[in-house]
C-alpha cells in the first residue's frame, strides 16, 4: 500500500516487533491516480479510499510480520491519524482522524471519527466482509458535521493538569468550514 501519514509507533514488549499504524491507500496498479488531486476538485471517482493501516516489523529478522488495515477500522474512509502527544512512542488505544465515511467511499472529509484499534473486544477483522459497497462499520465513534460542511486535519490538547497516561484527557481541535454558510468555526 501507499503510505501517506503516521500516527505513532512502538516496540511491542511481548513480541519485540515495532507496530505502526498510519493512512494510506490500498496497493494499486494504476499509474495516474495522483493526478485526479488536481483541477478545481479533486475526482473522487478516481482516488481510491484511504485506510489507517496497522504495519509490524521484526526488527531482528528484518523482515515486515504484516501490514494490513488497522483493527477496528475497515471502511472508514480517513485521513490524518494521531494519537494522544504523550502517546506517540507508545501503545496508544485510540487513533484520531478526520473521516469522510464508515462505508469506504472515497470522498471528502466531513466529520472526527475515534477508531479504538487495540481494542480486542470488537471483532471486525479483515476477515469481515465490510468492503462490500456501502457496508457501514458500526464499531466507530464518528461525529458528522452535516451536509456541505468539511472538516480539516484535527489536533489533540492535553487538558491543563491533565492525566497524561489517560488518553481521553485531551480535547480534539479542528477547523470545519460550513460551504453553504460559507465560514469556518
């Protein structure tokens, strides 16, 4: 796959792998794909939708373990991961993005979605058969702006005397600009 963003990384003490997780889009064999960025909008019929994608590596055998769509996350169309700043080196539960939608439709991002890729309770897998069209995944916390309204990349303020290991004490910041209003909040 294309790896466009990382989110974080860490040595996983059980294994010794390193595990990073980041968006990106699925391996393609098309060679012009980039070009349907440019122009006055993009072409979304052209852009294939983009993941967040868990990658392990071993790094004593120098060899890649896995690279595949991140837990929990399947059809969520989404871009511009991060995690809790205390978090970055670390195993982080939650990964933050700006999504476009939950049914792997590429197209612009119009809401926050929490994607709780360590969570082992939830069981969508790969092996589920959400990338059927329009199947909605139903494991994400998502918050949608409305119609028109597209949000920009978010950032994550750690709450003044906040719990630095809680990774839920933290606010999630970001601009969404409100087409038929035309302004921005």
């Amino acid at each position: 796959c294309f790896s466009i963003h990382f989110s974080h990384g860490y040595e996983d003490p059980i294994t010794g792998h390193l595990v990073t997780y980041f968006s990106g889009w699925p391996p393609s064999d098309s060679k012009d794909f980039l070009g349907a960025w440019g122009g006055f909008a993009p072409n979304f019929a052209l852009i294939p939708p983009t993941y967040i994608w868990k990658l392990e590596i071993d790094p004593v055998e120098r060899m890649c373990v896995g690279v595949d769509i991140a837990p929990n996350s399947l059809n969520v169309c989404a871009e511009h991961p991060l995690v809790h700043p205390n978090f970055v080196t670390k195993k982080a539960e939650n990964i933050y993005v700006v999504a476009s939608n939950l049914i792997g439709d590429s197209s612009p991002p119009c809401g926050y979605a929490k994607l709780r890729v360590e969570d082992s309770q939830i069981t969508t897998t790969t092996t589920t058969p959400l990338h059927e069209e329009n199947h909605k995944n139903q494991n994400v916390d998502a918050y949608w702006f409305g119609s028109r309204c597209f949000a920009g990349e978010p950032i994550i303020v750690p709450k003044t005397n906040a719990d630095l290991n809680d990774e839920d004490d933290a606010y999630l910041l970001g601009m969404v600009q409100d087409a038929v209003k035309d302004r921005t909040a």
